[in-house]
C-alpha cells in the first residue's frame, strides 16, 4: 500500500498485503507480549476528562486509505493511555479482570476466523465446541444432566432470557400475543436489595415493569431474608398479584454473598414460581472441592446464569445460561426466515440462534476450549484459591489497623471496608475521597459501594496476575492516602469549608 493516498487516487483492491499484514502481526506480537509483561509498570488510569479523548482524534471520517503503521501510533498515544487498564494486577475494581495469555491468542484466532455462530451449518465446529465447553462448564458447576446450556455475551442478557422463559410459562402465547390488551395479572420478579440491577432491566425489556421488580430487605450479612420474602408474595398474592420468578444470587455484586438457595427454592415450588439463579460472578467458586456449599439448592432451580469472564479466566465477553428444560428458551425464540436456509430433517443439528433474540454471534467458546485447556481445573481452582487467600489475608490487614473495620463477611474473593478514624459526619465523604485519590493516583484501582446507607471500599481480586506484593502495595496506599485525608479533615481550617 502507498504510503499516503491522494483523493482520487485509484483504490487498490483487496486486501491489505499479506507480507505487510504478516510484519505488522509480528510487530504486534511483540507489542501485546510486551504489554503484559511490563503492565504493572503503567500507571492504572490517568485523570482523563470527558471529550479529552475525542479531542485528540481525527473527526472527520476517513475519506481515504491510511496504512496501519500511521494507526498503531495514534492507538500508543491516545487510546492505550486513554483506557483504565483492567488487566494491570493493581485494578482491584469490580470482580477484576481475568484476561490471560492464553485467552487473548484465542481472541486473535476468533478474530482471524470471523465466523458467525447462528446455525450448526455457518459454522459447525464454533456451535460444537459452545457444547463442548458448556457441558465442561456444567459438569464443574456440578449441575444435573438435565440441564442444557447457550453461550450470550453477558449476564444481564441471560437473565432476560430466563426471564423471558418464566413469563411465557406462567402466560402462555406471549409470544405470539403479547401482553397488552389481554387479561394478565400483574407479574411479581422477587430478588434481594443486594441484587444486581440487571434484574430490573430485564423486567422493562419483557414489559413486566420495573415497579414489578421487588427488593426483598438482606439480612446482617446481606444474603436475601427467607421470611421476608415469604411475606411479600403472600402479600402479593392476596392482593392479585401474580409471582412470576424469584432471582437468587451467589455472589452479590457489592459483597459477594450467597442467598440462601435451598429456602428460597422452598417458597418457589409452594407458590409454582420461576427460580432463576444469578451466579454472575459467585458461581464460579463451585469448582473448588472446598466450596461446595455454595452450590446448595441449584438443582432445584430453572436457570442458572455464570459468567466465565469474571471469576473463571475467560476473557470479555462469555455468559454461560443453564436451563432445566432448555426446549422452553428454544421454542419460545425459535424463528427461521426462509433466508437463514435451515435444512435439518433429522432436528439434530443445534443452531444457537434459536435460544436467543440474536442472530448473528460471535465464535466465543474458542476462548474457553483454549483457557480451560490451558489451565485445567485444577490450575484454575488453584488461582482463584490464592485469589480466596489473598482476601483473607487483606482482612487480617484491616482488623490490625482500627482506623479501619469491614464492613461485610467475606465469602469470596472481594473485601468490602471502611476508614472509621473521623468524626462519625465526615467518614462516607472521606472514604469516597480515599477511593478518588487511589484512583486517580494510577498505582490502585478499587470501587466504592453502599451497603446500609454507609459508603464502604470495596477491592475484588480476579486478575492472574495479582500477587500478594501487589495486594500489599494497594494497602499501603490505602493506608497512606487515608491518613492524609483523615489529617486534612481534622485541621480547622478544613472543617470550615
Ligand atoms: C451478580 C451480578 N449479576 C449480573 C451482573 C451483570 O453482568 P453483565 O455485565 O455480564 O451483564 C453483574 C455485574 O457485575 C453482577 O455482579
């Protein structure tokens, strides 16, 4: 390719050069090798603005052709310092960040194959081996035969799919008829106030509505409280409601805690409810002989959703869907235009497109064969174990420091805490500012939540690369930052403000 083209130039055709192509691949294999290897050196983040970005990009779309060389400088200098860097071993923020070497060599391969997933015939082996590592991925959750799996690009769009299943079985011909202008009762979706918001935008995607989403109260340690929720669908039920599902998490999105399944899988079967499990992020411990417990009650439940992108190594994006009676999610989507050109007489072919409202999909379990051979179970159980380990020992940190104290049981590998050394009106606004200098530093990356009302740190440890030096470095500035603030706050001059 020309260096530069001209306007008007005549457009070579085709494709990029394979020998240009095959030198800027080995260039960039080199970059992405380095890019690991040196990540802890990187500052996180910086303090990016909004627009700062765009303001230092071309706006005017592309009139003509640019070679890669004079694009990968602009990717140096702008988008890679423009990015808050998950994959450093110091971002400790939401669940972590599990890309690993072996996952990103499978994303190059994907991207090499570009194949579309939507039926056994556009890509036989893409739609195999979504079985392959499904029924892998079951058998280390340990969840019966019966039930079948299907591959989505995150939680939030199996759960509306579960969702979706439960409403068509408790209103049958939704989906030829729709909801309005029949006479339904208005459905009930009961999850915890810890659950994550995916429920709720669930529940306006199927037109059950968001106000039709009830938060069950928590109790001390934020697992969903049997009682209360038996009394608010009896409730409902007196008052003509009608309870649809309930959405049970393992691993609540702000402390990683587990409901108590095998109660709520109680009150499902009484009252012929939909029991959808929200393993998002907790589900993953099952793989870990020694925590076993955590998969209680599952197979009493219709769906369980778990996304190997957040504790199981898999890079973005991988949601893994599980359904008791997998047929229901199939016939409720199964739609084959004439133009797809299905011919499957003998209905043994498994077209993915049929379990879901997308057509085309990626050719996401590359990715997993790769990992998960890679690592095994063992190799992946061992490093969410030092994940286990690294979590507990942070606790032992903040119990021999009073200025600090948790602020939730830990269950997985997330840490929820509090600075505590200040006047009691001034520790939410200083823990929000412990977070923003942290973060803002570039060296730590950790998120603040809410639990009761009170502002809390929060630090989930997922990253491969992490190790206990990497954990302690983030504590000491923790430490660091905390007392500085605290010192500040103290000073007269700074209460007066
Ligand atoms: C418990 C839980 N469920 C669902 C989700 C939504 O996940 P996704 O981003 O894959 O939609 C999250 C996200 O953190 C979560 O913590």
């Amino acid at each position: 390719m020309k260096d530069r083209q001209e306007p008007g130039d005549l457009q070579e055709l085709g494709d990029v050069p394979i020998a240009e192509f095959r030198k800027q691949l080995h260039e960039l294999a080199d970059w992405i090798a380095d890019y690991r290897e040196k990540i802890g050196e990187r500052p996180i983040s910086r303090n990016v603005q909004p627009g700062e970005i765009l303001s230092q990009l071309d706006r005017d779309a592309p009139e003509i052709g640019t070679p890669f060389e004079k694009i990968f400088p602009d990717i140096n200098r702008v988008i890679v310092p423009g990015i808050a860097h998950w994959a450093h071993p110091q971002f400790m923020s939401y669940f972590g960040c599990t890309t690993t070497n072996p996952g990103i060599l499978a994303e190059i391969i994907t991207g090499a194959l570009n194949v579309n997933a939507m039926t056994w015939r556009t890509a036989p082996a893409a739609t195999e081996l979504e079985t392959l590592v499904l029924d892998w991925l079951r058998q280390w959750l340990q969840l019966p035969n019966e039930f079948t799996g299907v591959v989505y690009d995150t939680a939030s769009i199996s759960t509306m799919h579960a969702l979706a299943t439960a409403r068509e079985q408790i209103a049958p011909n939704t989906r030829k008829l729709g909801l309005s202008g029949r006479d339904l009762p208005r459905f009930r979706i009961y999850t915890s106030d810890q659950a994550h918001s995916s429920i709720e935008k669930g529940a306006i995607a199927l037109g059950i509505g968001e106000d039709n989403v009830q938060r069950v109260p928590s109790d001390a340690e934020f697992r969903l409280e049997v009682a209360a929720l038996r009394a608010m669908v009896e409730r409902d039920v007196a008052e003509k409601f009608k309870p649809l599902a309930v959405v049970a998490t393992v691993g609540t999105t702000s402390t990683a805690n587990v409901d108590p399944v095998p109660e709520i899988a109680k009150i499902c079967r009484e009252h012929k409810m939909w029991l959808h499990i929200d393993g998002a992020y907790g589900a993953g411990l099952a793989l870990l002989p020694e925590c076993k417990s955590i998969t209680a009650g599952w197979n009493e439940a219709d769906s369980i959703v778990v996304n190997p992108h957040k504790m199981l190594f898999v890079p973005l994006d991988f949601s893994a869907l599980y359904m008791r009676d997998i047929g229901r999610l199939r016939r409720l989507f199964t739609l084959a235009p004439e133009y797809v050109h299905l011919r499957d007489p003998d209905k043994t072919e498994i077209n993915y497109m049929d379990y879901g409202v997308q057509l085309g999909r990626r050719f996401r379990a590359l990715k997993a064969w790769v990992v998960w051979r890679a690592f095994g179970r063992e190799g992946i159980a061992a490093r969410i174990r030092d994940h286990l380990r690294l979590a507990n020992l942070l606790v032992d940190w903040i119990k021999a420091d009073k200025r600090f104290e948790l602020a939730a049981p830990v269950v997985m590998p997330v840490v929820c805490f509090r600075f505590v050394a200040a006047d009691k009106d001034k520790i939410d606004i200083l823990n929000s500012e412990i977070v923003e200098r942290i973060n803002a530093s570039g060296r730590g990356y950790i998120t603040q939540t809410k639990l009761r009302g009170r502002t809390v740190m929060r630090i989930g440890l997922g990253n491969i690369l992490t190790t206990e030096q990497h954990l302690r470095n983030v504590w000491q500035l923790i430490q660091r930052t905390a007392g500085e603030i605290a010192s500040r706050a103290a000073r007269p001059e700074s209460a007066s403000k």
